[in-house]
C-alpha cells in the first residue's frame, strides 16, 4: 500500500501488510513484531521497545518512518534532559537583536508619533519565527511523522512524567503562543535498555514489546538483506558463529544483531571469503567488545569452527 | 502457536476479560485501562487468530520481561485446557511467613515491669539494645528494636549530575544572563553565572537471606526500608535479596508502613533461608541490571556473611565486575563485629580485595555506622 503525504497516518489493514512493507525497507520481522506494530499504528499507541542492545529497536522507528514515508524524529535521552530541550525554547539572541533593531529603527524616524505599541512590540518578540522546536515539538507541529525516544530509561523520572503528559494528549501548550495540538498523533516509538524500571503509568500508555535475538534462519536472512554484498557462505558462517557466541552464557555482552552485521562486513572488506581461525581472532573486535570476552572468545575459536 | 478457543460458549468480550482477570490474578499489572486496550487491540486482529491474539494480549498486558513468563502460563491455561477450571491461578510461592518482631511476648507486659524505673531504665535500655546482636535478641527486644530502626540515620550521598544550577561563580550561564537582557528590554545587565548540581547517588543494597543470615534478614530489611522510605529529599535506593536466586524488592518495600512493607517483601521472595549461590546470584544482578546502569556509579553495599557453597573463583570474579562499574563497593558482615572473628572464610577471601569496606552488622549500632559510611561516599 502507498501511503500518500497529507493524509492521517498510515493505517494498514492487516498484520501480513505491516511485515511486508517493513519487509520492503529491508528490516525483517517476525510475527510478533508485526502483530505489535499494526497494532500500535492503529490503536494509536506508543510502541515501547525493550530488548539486549543491538537487537533492532531503533533501526524499527526508522524501518516504520521509511515505510510510511515521513520523516523520523529523534530524540536521544540522556540525564538531565527538560522540557527546554525536548519540547521548545525561544531564541534569545535572536529576540534581543529583534529588539535593538525595532529601536534603531524607532531611532531612526525620529518623531514619538512613531513609538511603536508596546503590546506589538511583545507580540513581535514572540513570534513563531524566534521559537526554537525542539524534537517533541516538531513531531507534533511536522506530523505525520515518526517519533522516536531513545533510550527513555536514561532520562529522569520527571521527563518521564512530562513525556506521559505529551503521549497522552499528543499536544502541548506554550505561554506565549497558545497550545500546538498534532493534526494527526505521531506514530511514537519509545526504546528502552532496562538501566531502570520504567513507571506503570507510562508503561500503561504504551503497547509492549521484548525484542529479542532472532534465530539463525532469521539472522541469515537479515543480514543478506541489510549486507547483500556479503558472500552468501561467509554470512551464514558468521551468523552461526554469532549464534553460537550467544548460547555459551559466560559472555558479558553477547554480540547483537548490529555486530553480527558489522563482523560480517568487516569480514568482506578483508576480502575474505570464508571465516577461518585467523581471520576470526583479526575481526573479532567488531562482534566483541570486551576484554574478558575476547580472550574467552579467542581460546575456543577453533573448536568452535572446527566443529 | 495455540489457536485461541472458547472453553465455554461466551462472548468474546467475557472470555477476553476473564483472562485478563486471570493474568491480574497471576501478578501481571492488568487495570481497566489495559483491558480496554486489550479488547481494542483482539478486535483488530481477529480473536480467531490465535498467534495475534497471544500477541495482542503480550503486548498490552505486560510491560516487563519478567512478566512474560508469567503471561505465557496464564495464556496456555487460559485458552487451551478447555476442560479445566479456572485455575490459572498465580504460582503460589512457598509461604513464607516472616520471623514478625511483634508476636510472642507482647510489649506492654514488659514495659509494665520496668515502669517503677521510669524513663532512665528506658533510655539505658534502648542503649543496650543498640550494642547488642541482632540474633540473640528474644521477640520483644526485637519489638523494642523496630521501632528505633525509625530513628536509623538515612544516608543520602551526592554525585555531581548533569544539570547546572544557578550560582554566584562557576561558569557564566549565557540563557539567563540573555534572558535578563531581555527582561530588561535588551538593555546589558550584569553575568549570570552556574555550575554543576549535585544529585543523590544511587545505593543498591544487595541482601543475603540464605540460612546462614537469617537471623539477620528481618533486621537488614528493616534497615533497607528504612533507608528507601521517602523522607525529605529525593532517594535512589534499590533492593535486592540473594538467597538461590535474584529477587528486587525495592517496588515491595516502596510502601510507609515497615510491618506492610516487609510482609509485601516477603510474599515476593521465593527463597527464604535456602542455600547461597553468592557468586551465581552476584552474576545475575550484574548481568540484568548492574552492568546494564543501575550499578554504575552506584554505592553497592552487599550484606552476607560471605559462606559461598560453589566455588570462590566466579564469586570472586563477580565481584571484580562489580568493582569495575560501582563507585563504592561496601561489604557488612554480621559475624565481623565479633570477638575473634577473622576473614577467613574463602568466600569472604575471595571477595575481600574488591570491596572499599568490610564492616560489621550485627547490631543496631554498627547500622548507624554503616550510615555513616554510605552518606560519605
């Protein structure tokens, strides 16, 4: 289905629809993913994502954007974020040389009988043109569009709170300038790594979805999708290595799907063309990226590409 | 995947509320507004498909990865064992009832006989409490004991944070000095300056209710309650018992009352006074909230008496993970405080070289010095 620009968000009809236009930007998912998808873009929900790192919940927000062909919107959380720079700010520099010229020019004309009204003055200064939209506000003036919160669980509480009051109504009001309501709600996707517990009220807003490793015939075909130039043989050697890696259990930081990824074309840029002890111990920094892990990783290569 | 079927000739709505009453009943965070959402999002996919459904009712009822386990039972009860009553009840965990302070001998018997001595016989008493351990106190010292633990000194450590705060030096602040400007009609008025704020550390008390420590575990929790209670001030304090496995009891212990908090505590944790797998239970919270954030930077104060069945060599390594990403690593040993103790044990060996302190916490006393300690680092 073609979504065309303009019109209310994208609303497929049925889960096979959502896979398959996913499918199209080259992010595979399974029946779960789909089925939550659909079902956030027709209820209207936010889709909250939690899952290991490196498991495809950000590359979903932009997969959705591509599908729907609006833009993404992108806010990265981190400590200490507000209101000022999620949602708006004013220009302030810009206001105050917006001043200094309104009075160079009032200078300049000379009589009082061009003293400009106050109220005017004010209204000038808080014109739409000195408001700094910050990725909240965009998303609601821009929409359609996708929203996407990355890593919501870096943030406060109280950006937290703030961001349930955005979610629930999808507007938001300024002082000076009147509320901004979302002609149509963004479509928002929320990403979460589980450094905390996030809270019931927001979780209840959202539709949930643990995102986990996908298995091997799954992995294999994302990474032909995702890496196409990679040789098919060095792919599924890689992707079984990884798979591999992620069952022995004594890894602090079991490779994702992005490192199988970016092992798969490091091992291409090499030029190889098939995975063997000596080009795997080279590479492995791309899957792995501890210490400890490594050297586990480097003693047991062999038996594990020997058998 | 399981096909969704009505056990009963019901309605659609009724069997979809029926299992989200038995999800609720099972623990899962269902309320009215989820159910809503839960017929919303069934009606879209079809409730004669039976995947979509599975996922339609995952998507809205859960919201934690612990919750899908418990998802899956109910589920599979639900709409498979059309036979079957409705039984998809909860896993009822062992009963634990709790080593309660209050019951055995009641307090005003023993307040009555020390009346004649008034108030000093009271002070005098409490004084001695404070000094003495923990274990060997009989049920109405322990009474006596709870009700100081309100008094138990909250340690509040700061770290620096990322936001800055309005100061008389530091950095100037060029947004609210621009803003005064503008206030002022763009006319130049003095610098704003601002620095770094500084924020409550986090602290993860981490506590050993295996058999060994359970004389303790009733008062360690009592101090962990006492400690995550919301007072004056913001508090970033978690909790977690090890016993065989993980358990976070922070969201139990969230609540004013101690006696309600540590009756809420004690339905969740499944393992009261069984074995420890120190270094095993250590890996768990490492790996799914320690490493992830919740460690980080954090004071981690683990309290156990360090007896280790598996090996020393993984706790051992745990615990250097758990050096590498803590801002302090705080260890309490309810044995240390006593005559002739020597860390000898090998868990405790083990464990020694990673920790910034070994202290005693047997009594009332060294809780306080424990106190201390955490609001210093």
């Amino acid at each position: 289905m073609e979504p065309s620009s303009g019109e209310v968000a994208w609303s497929p009809t049925s889960v096979a629809e959502v896979a398959e236009a996913l499918g199209r930007t080259g992010y595979l998912t399974d029946d779960a993913l789909a089925t939550v998808a659909f079902l956030a873009l027709r209820l209207g929900r936010p889709l909250l994502l939690e899952g290991e790192p490196g498991t495809g919940k950000t590359t979903l927000a932009e997969a959705l954007a591509e599908a729907l062909d609006v833009p993404l919107v992108r806010m990265q959380c981190y400590e200490g974020i507000d209101a000022s720079q999620a949602l708006y700010d004013w220009d302030f520099p810009r206001q105050i040389l917006h001043l200094r010229a309104l009075e160079t020019v009032a200078r300049a004309a000379g009589g009082d009988d061009q003293a400009a009204d106050p109220t005017d003055v004010e209204k000038s200064l808080y014109d739409e043109r000195f408001l700094l939209a910050r990725p909240v506000l965009r998303s609601l003036r821009e929409s359609p569009v996708v929203l996407l919160v990355d890593e919501i669980d870096r943030a406060d509480d109280e950006f937290e709170a703030f961001l349930l009051e955005v979610l629930s109504t999808y507007q938001v009001s300024i002082p000076e300038l009147g509320t901004i309501r979302a002609a149509t709600p963004p479509v928002v996707v929320l990403t979460s790594n589980r450094t905390r517990e996030l809270h019931d009220a927001l979780k209840r807003r959202c539709l949930y979805h643990w995102i986990d490793h996908p298995g091997l015939e799954r992995e294999l075909a994302i990474v032909r999708s995702r890496a196409p130039e990679v040789p098919a043989a060095l792919a599924a050697q890689v992707v079984r290595m990884t798979q591999e890696l992620r069952t022995r259990g004594d890894l602090l930081k079991p490779p994702g799907v992005a490192e199988t990824l970016d092992w798969a074309r490091a091992l291409d840029a090499l030029g190889s063309v098939d995975l063997d002890v000596e080009t795997a111990a080279a590479t492995l920094g791309a899957a792995i990226k501890y210490h400890d892990d490594a050297e586990r990783v480097r003693a047991s290569l062999a038996r594990i590409l020997g058998g | 995947m399981p096909t969704a079927t009505a056990p009963t000739p019901t309605s659609p709505e009724e069997l979809l509320l029926g299992f989200a009453r038995a999800a609720r009943a099972a623990g899962l965070p269902v309320t009215a507004d989820r159910e809503t959402a839960l017929l919303e999002a069934v009606a879209l996919v079809g409730i004669d498909d039976g995947a979509g459904t599975y996922w339609a009712g995952r998507a809205t009822l859960c919201s934690a990865p612990d919750h899908l386990e418990r998802y899956d039972r109910v589920f599979a009860a639900w709409f498979h064992a059309a036979a079957r009553p409705r039984t998809a009840g909860p896993p009822t965990p062992a009963p634990v009832p709790m080593a309660s302070l209050a019951d055995g001998e009641t307090l005003d018997t023993d307040t009555g006989t020390d009346d004649p001595r008034g108030m000093h016989a009271v002070a005098s008493r409490a004084d001695i409490l404070r000094h003495r351990d923990v274990a060997t106190l009989t049920a109405s010292e322990k009474a006596d004991l709870a009700t100081m633990f309100g008094s138990l000194p909250q340690p509040r450590p700061l770290r620096r944070s990322a936001r800055r705060t309005p100061w008389r030096r530091g950095e100037i602040d060029a947004h609210r000095t621009l803003r005064r400007h503008l206030e002022l009609w763009g006319e130049p008025a003095g610098l704003e300056w601002r620095r770094r704020d500084s924020a409550p550390r986090r602290v993860v008390l981490l506590v050993d209710v295996s058999g060994s420590m359970a004389p303790y575990a009733d008062a360690l929790l009592r101090l962990a309650h006492r400690w995550s209670v919301r007072g004056r001030g913001r508090r970033d304090v978690h909790v977690f018992t090890m016993g065989t496995r993980l358990t976070d009891v922070t969201r139990a212990l969230d609540r004013p009352d101690p006696e309600q908090a540590l009756a809420a505590a004690g339905d969740v944790v499944p393992d009261w006074s069984g074995g420890t797998r120190l270094g095993e239970t250590l890996k768990a919270f490492l790996d799914q909230w320690g490493r992830r954030g919740l460690a980080r930077g954090a004071v981690v104060v683990v309290f156990s008496d360090g007896w280790e069945r598996g090996g020393a060599e993984l706790l051992a390594e745990q615990m250097a993970r758990l050096r590498a990403v803590a801002h302090r690593v705080v260890w309490v040993n309810p044995h240390k405080g006593k005559p002739g103790y020597l860390p000898v044990q090998q868990g405790i060996v083990a464990v020694l070289p990673y920790c910034d302190d070994l202290l005693a916490g047997h009594s009332y006393a060294t809780f306080e010095a424990l106190a201390e300690v955490v609001d210093r680092a």
